[in-house]
C-alpha cells in the first residue's frame, strides 16, 4: 500500500555507520518494500533514538537493545532468529560486511602509515639501542633512519574471526560453509596487504636527492593478550550479550578454533593450517594436551612432523606443568598438591606466547577465563 493509506510506518533503526544506508536503501527500493526512513547510530546505543522518533513498538533480535528500550519506556521486543542456514537471505549481510571491511583495513593501512610516519621522525636517542647494537638493518646515513625503518612490518591485526562468522552465518569456521567464509575474508587482508605493498613512496635525502622505497604491509593473527577481553567489553556495551558471540569475556584469537570446541590435535591442525598461510606478518597454531604427554614422545614427534607438513610456519604444544613446593612433586594437578596436600603450587602455563607461572596475575580477566574455557585436545 501507499504511504498514505498505511496504518504503519517501518522505522530502519542500525547501529551501522551511515555510510551503509545507501545500500540498504537501495536493497528496500530492489525488495519494494514499503520503508522511507531509517536511523544509522555509527554505534552509538539505539534507545535515544527510538525515543526521539516517535516509536510505538520497537523489535530487536538483539536482546540488550530491546532491554535499554523498555528501560526507557517503549514496548519493546525480541525477535528470535534461525542464523544456522547460509542462504541468499544473508548474502546481501555479507557483502556489506565485507564492503566495510574493505574501507577498514584502508583506513588502517593509513593509520600504519601515519604511525610510519612519526617514528621516522624520531631522533637517534629516541631509540639508542637499536643504533648502538647495529640492529638498524639497511640504514644509509644520508636517508636517515626511514632507510632502516621501511624494512620493517607494518602488521594490520585481527581477532574474533570466529565470532565474525557466528554473526554472519551462524557457524564458525570448523564447519564447511564457516571455512568458506572465512578464507573469503583472509583473501581480502591477504590481497590488501600484497596491493599496500606495490605502492611506491618517496622521499629525499640529506643532499636534497630523492629516493623511493615500499612498506612491507602484513597480515597479523594476534594473540591480542588484551585486547580480546577490552573488545568484548566495548563490543557488550554495544550490543550486549548475543549468543555463540559475546556470551563470554573475550573474543577468540585471531583465526582460532574456538578453545570451548571439543577435538583431536589433527582436527585443529587440519583447520587452521587452512588459513595459516593468509598470514605474512605471524600467526601460530597450538595444540592443548594433559600432563601426561611428556611421557609419550613418539606421539609428541608425531604432532610436531603433522604440523610441518602442513605447513604451519609456529606450531606450539601446550603442556601444564605444576610443581609442589612443599614436596617438589610435578604433573598436572592445579592449586592442591596429591601427594602432601600442600596448596604451596607453582603453575607453569602458555597462555599465548609466553610461559607463566601464575595466569590470574600476568592477564587480565579475559585471558584468564579463556585460559579456563581450554579443552584438552585427544
């Protein structure tokens, strides 16, 4: 019906940002749905809005945005979705996602070369252990220290990958449809960084010569040992808790299986190796394994050689290792001691890349919990 002989008017309300209301626009015009008006937050909370703009009833699959809008006194309710198939209902989803993606990681290659930028003009005392000690591979003292510098990695990191996925299709990349996604997405970090890498920038040496150089752009899977806990945070004060998604204290690492997935050392080799290769500036994959395995090497051997053959470029085997300082016995048995009860326990973990003998002090409560939500891979 016409606008006008309408008893409703649908209200597009979206903590997108206002870049992408061109595009659902013009699926609504393609769809003739009957939607003129639309409100794009840029991720600022909804209720405000929903507020100012007359509305009677307002409906979220996002349980946190329909609690914040009761709370300011409008009815209100959630709508339950089914995220579990990948069909051409979410394609339009996912080509806006990776549309905003793309601008992303455009805008952080600038910020990469912003930050480029103010370290190159840095002073030699600003960093003097680095020229003292001849680490400043490539340095030409006429060009100054970018010489040295634009042989360095400029690293565009990321996280959460498997939430991304749940997001967008409802499942993660230990299924079929989640790999497919997913290698879609690291192809688009991959070419990125290889076009970043082909662009030429110039500049001139102390003679007033110039000379051009490249930067050495690269994809990075971060441990992010801080940030999958401060992410998650904001990511809740946004959109609250959504299942599969922010129903924990942090984001999974990079293209991680998530730790909480029950399965074999293979199996999660077998994942990863899939996408281990998009990365050229780190990445690593490890397997979680009881105390029990220092006692079969063969097995030990026989997981490291998996993993080359794959090749994984870091592949890491997380073995627990506590001791009693009462008794001095070892193995795997947390904060109390089988053998005298003593609760007098070093724990030796490797929570990311660093072995530490106390997690619930050298990570934030994040880490920590995810430390707590590993499984053992058998």
């Amino acid at each position: 019906p016409e606008m006008a002989d309408s008893k409703i008017e649908v209200v597009i309300m979206s903590r997108c940002c206002p870049d992408i209301a061109i595009r659902v626009f013009n699926s609504i015009k393609y769809y003739e749905l009957d939607i003129i008006s639309g409100v794009f937050t840029g991720g600022a909370p909804l209720a405000d809005y929903v507020k100012l703009s007359n509305t009677d009833l307002y409906l979220s699959s996002n349980e946190y945005d329909v609690k914040q809008v009761i709370d300011a006194g409008i009815a209100a309710g959630l709508v339950v979705m089914n995220n579990g198939d990948y069909t051409d209902d979410n394609k339009e989803t996912i080509e806006i996602f990776m549309s905003l993606l793309d601008k992303y990681i455009h805008e952080t290659k600038e910020g990469l070369v912003d930050r480029f930028e103010l370290i190159a003009s840095q002073p030699a005392d600003a960093a003097s252990f680095m020229y003292d000690n001849n680490t400043m591979v490539g340095y030409i003292p006429e060009r100054g220290i970018r010489s040295a510098l634009c042989h360095g990695t400029l690293a565009i990191g990321q996280l959460g990958l498997a939430e991304c996925l749940q997001i967008l299709i409802g499942r993660d990349h230990t299924t079929k449809e989640g790999m497919e996604l997913a290698k879609r997405i690291e192809g688009l970090f991959k070419q990125r960084c290889a076009e970043f890498k082909e662009e030429i920038y110039s500049a001139y040496d102390e003679n007033g010569e110039p000379w051009t150089y490249h930067l050495n752009f690269g994809v990075y899977y971060t441990p992010a040992e801080n940030l999958c806990y401060t992410a998650m945070k904001k990511f809740k004060e946004q959109y609250g808790v959504i299942p599969k998604v922010s129903d924990k204290e942090f984001f999974t690492n990079s293209m991680h299986v998530p730790v909480w997935h029950k399965m074999s050392p293979i199996e999660k080799i077998d994942i990863e190796s899939q996408l281990t290769g998009y990365s050229s500036a780190g990445c690593i994959t490890y397997v979680e394994l009881d105390g029990g395995m220092s006692n079969n090497l063969d097995a030990l051997e026989t997981l490291v050689n998996y993993a080359m053959d794959k090749d994984i470029p870091y592949f890491a085997i997380n073995v627990p290792n506590d001791t009693c300082l009462e008794c001095g016995h070892t193995g795997e048995f947390n904060d109390h001691c089988p053998e005298c009860d003593s609760e007098n326990i070093q724990q030796l973990r490797r929570v990311t890349g660093y072995l530490t003998g106390n997690y619930t002090t050298a990570f934030n409560y994040g880490k920590q919990k995810e430390t707590e939500d590993r499984v053992k891979h058998k």
